[in-house]
C-alpha cells in the first residue's frame, strides 16, 4: 500500500517534468493542474475502497472461531457463566 501511495503522489511531478521537455512548462503545467482536478478525487475514492476492503477481510478473518465445536459461553458446574 505504502508503494501504491508513493506512486500517486509522485505521478503528477514525474508527469510535469517529462511534458515540460516536449512541449514546455506552461502547457505541461496547464495539462497537469487540470488532470489533478480529476485525478485526485478518483484516487482518493480508489484508496478509501481499498483500504475499506482490506479492512472487511482483516475482520472477517478475525471473526472466525478458533474451536468451532466450543461454545462460546460455558457454565460451570455451579451454573454461572465464566
């Protein structure tokens, strides 16, 4: 995830400096401000679906029963739960 991050942070940078080779700064600033506009919000619905994803599987993994065939309550021989 850390990889992912970086790479979208430093993709518009990366972007600016190889336009800006070809065609100059002032349209290469002009194309990457406008594709920020758009890009940031799709990149931060697309993070935040990931991570709410990773965090279904991490609960879905830690709600499975360790002895399926105990109970979860138990009593005792007196009748009181532990």
């Amino acid at each position: 995830m850390k990889k992912f991050i970086a790479a979208v942070a430093l993709s518009p940078w990366i972007a600016y400096h190889l336009l800006s080779l070809l065609t100059g700064e002032a349209s290469a600033w002009q194309f990457v401000s406008a594709s920020l506009w758009v890009g940031t919000p799709i990149l931060v619905v697309v993070a935040a679906l990931r991570a709410y994803g990773e965090g279904l599987q991490r609960g879905a993994r830690s709600s499975q029963p360790c002895d399926p065939d105990r109970p979860a309550f138990q009593t005792t021989q007196l009748g009181h739960l532990n």
